[in-house]
C-alpha cells in the first residue's frame, strides 16, 4: 500500500467515526479503542490487507506532529488563575511525588522481573509508562458527577506528566545510544545541548509569538478562526528551531506551550487554543492510534508471554496506585477518591508518541522486549480505561452524593 492509499484510509475512517462518535462514546466505545481495534484488524496479525511499519517516513511525521501539538497545547492551556482556591496542591502532589515514585517503583519492578534487561532499558521503559493520557477515560474529565476538584486534578496531571517525563526519557535514550556506539562520554554533551538549547528557544519562540498574538487580538486584526490556528505554527516553530540547533524540538515545544500562556491574557484566545487542541489534535491522536495497531502491536506481539502481561497488569494497577496514594496522604481525601484517581491513570497518546521516539533513536533490535512491555500495557490501557471511565465514574458521583461529598 502506497503512501496515497493509507492517506485515503485515514481520512475515511476519521469521516465514518465522525458519524457515529456520539452513538459510539453512549456504549462505551471510544475513539482509541476503535482505531485501535482497525489498526489490529488490517495489520498481518489478522487480515493484513494494510501494511504499515514504525519507521516510514510518514508514521514518523504523522507521531512528531502529534507529539509537538500535544506538548504544546497541554502547556499553552494552563490556567494559572483556576489554581488562587488552592485546588493546585492535589495535581501538585501527583506530579511532585507520583510521578517520581512511580518511575522508580517501575523501574524497581522491571529489574527485579527483567534481569536479562539492562538496567537503563528497563528504566525507559518505566519512564515511557509514566505519564497518564485524560483522553482515554474523557467520562472522567467531562463527567458531571464527577466533583470538579477530582476532574481537574486529573486532567492538569495527564496534562503536564508527559512534558515532565520527557528529560529523563531522552536522558536515558542518550545514554543507551552511548552505550551502543561505545561512546560513553559523548551523552554528556548531547544531553545539555537538547535540555538547555531547547527551553530557551521554546520559552522566547512561545512568550514572543503569544505577545504578538495578545497585541494583534487587542487591536482587533486577527480573527477567531486564526486565533485558534496560532497553536500549530507556533508549536513547529518552536520545535524547528530548536531541532536546528541541535536542541531538543519536543521540550521546546512543551516550553513554548508555557511562554504562550504566560504572553496570553485573554480567557477567549485560551478558549480558541484548547478548541484547536481538543478538534484538529484528536484527529492527529486517533490517527496515531490507528498507527499503533497497525504497526507496533504486529512488532511486538510475538515477544509477549507471560512476564510482559503481569508487567502491564502491575504497571496499569500497583505500580500507579501505590504512588498516587503515597503521594495523597495528608490530602484528607477518602479512600474510594484516592483509588478513583489511582485507576484512572490510563496509558495513552505519550507512551506510544515516546516509545515511537525510543525506536527512532535506539532501534528495535536489542530491546524488543522493553517494547513490547510498553505497547501491551497501551493496549490494555486502551480497552480497560475506555470501557471502565463511565460507569465507574458514574459510581463514585453516585457514592460521593451518599456520603455527603463535594
């Protein structure tokens, strides 16, 4: 199938979804989970009518755009003004101390099970799994009997994980790019020119082109329809510049995200930007998906067994739970809140955009293990996330009423 054909199926089947989206999300069927599901369905494991690997050109395109998107717009979005109640120390806790712990316990876990593994690849693959993706559980986020404190939490900490995880994702790349060419040293380096070179281009890059875009609405120039199509210039701005000279493109553009909204004083600007985020970058996501089940669940599906599916089983349960409720203590939430944010955790859009960026860097020869780790845990991510986000949120609004709770 040539580069014209995907293209078709694509848009067909983003057009098809877009005429059953409502009917599909009434019966706890999203949007990943179909894509997903297609991608499996075409792909060798089964009828193989489509063939599509990790490394064409446009699977890669396709991941960097979406990744540069996502980044930026989950900075750009950031409202600082909706934290003045004190509503940011939950967030707070879960990216300050579950994040970290659940690194660590990851990979704790992955060299205790793993030990043919070498330490800095199971470590990727802990850091791959870290951030959680909103968009799988959207019952959660948008969800009214959910209490706005709990959806906010949620949403701002899938919102902010990925950047966040995205140094020591690239520091370990580094290192195990060292260790494969015998270069042990050259790491150093490379590690200062993308984390520094980066944020400085992306902070000027996003502060700049907000300010402009701030001035330009001020003065009456530019329209809500281009207001709301700044995000993406700016965002590949960002990460082209940096990418040309040799900073890091993804960091940039996550701080770029950052200095838009710190540039930004209009609540509608904020508005058009999120609009474009949650339209034209869910098209980006779920054709992602569709890449995924087509070409990285075919890679790595024969290196599953039974080590893998306990790994993912404890990555989506115990190895972010444990965190979430470690980092939770003191928060005098009760328990049945503290497990609710615990689960939904899902595993999304960032581990496949990253595992894409591990294997564009490394290979996948030699770690096709730790790959496939982290593509059955999105997997399974996808469906229990998915299927679990209503009724479960709709359990918890309903228990929370009983007891009294906000």
């Amino acid at each position: 199938m040539d580069h014209h054909q995907l293209l078709l199926f694509f848009a067909l089947l983003i057009f098809a979804f877009g005429l059953v989206s409502r009917l599909a999300e009434r019966n706890l069927v999203s949007g990943p989970m179909i894509f997903l599901t297609v991608g499996v369905l075409g792909s060798p494991l089964a009828f193989g009518f489509l063939h599509v690997t990790h490394d064409m050109e446009p699977v890669i395109l396709a991941a960097e755009i979406a990744l540069t998107l996502v980044l930026f717009i989950d900075a750009s979005t950031i409202n600082r003004s909706r934290f003045a109640d004190g509503s940011w120390k939950i967030p707070a806790r879960l990216l300050l101390v579950g994040l970290p712990l659940t690194m660590v316990l990851g990979t704790l876990v992955g060299v205790w099970m793993f030990d043919d593994v070498s330490v800095w690849a199971v470590a990727l693959m802990a850091l791959i799994l870290s951030p959680t993706d909103a968009a799988l559980g959207q019952a959660v986020v948008k969800g009214e009997c959910v209490p706005v404190e709990i959806r906010q939490s949620i949403n701002v900490e899938s919102g902010l994980n990925d950047g966040i995880a995205l140094p020591p994702i690239l520091i370990v790349l580094a290192l195990l790019g060292a260790d494969a060419n015998g270069h042990e040293g050259a790491w150093t380096e490379f590690v200062l020119e993308q984390i520094i070179l980066g944020p400085i281009i992306g902070m000027a890059v996003g502060w700049f082109g907000g300010m402009l875009m701030q001035n330009a609405a001020d003065r009456g120039w530019t329209e809500d329809t281009f207001q709301r199509l700044s995000a993406l210039p700016i965002a590949i701005l960002a990460f082209a510049l940096a990418e040309s000279v040799e900073g890091n493109g993804f960091i940039s553009a996550f701080v770029a995200g950052l200095g838009f909204a710190q540039a930004i004083s209009s609540e509608a600007i904020r508005h058009q930007v999120q609009e474009f985020g949650e339209t034209e970058g869910a098209q980006l996501i779920l054709v992602v998906f569709l890449i995924f089940g087509l070409a990285m669940v075919p890679a790595a599906a024969p290196y599953w067994g039974i080590e893998e599916f306990v790994y993912a089983l404890l990555s989506l349960s115990v190895l972010r739970m444990l965190p979430v409720a470690i980092s939770l203590i003191g928060a005098k939430l009760d328990l049945s809140t503290i497990l609710f944010i615990g689960w939904f955790g899902p595993r999304g859009i960032a581990s496949v955009l990253y595992v894409l960026l591990a294997l564009a860097a490394i290979g996948m020869e030699g770690h096709e293990q730790v790959v496939s780790v982290v593509v059955l845990t999105v997997m399974l991510s996808v469906f229990a996330h998915g299927i679990s986000a209503l009724p479960l949120s709709k359990r918890y609004g309903e228990k929370r009423q009983v007891s009294g709770g906000n």
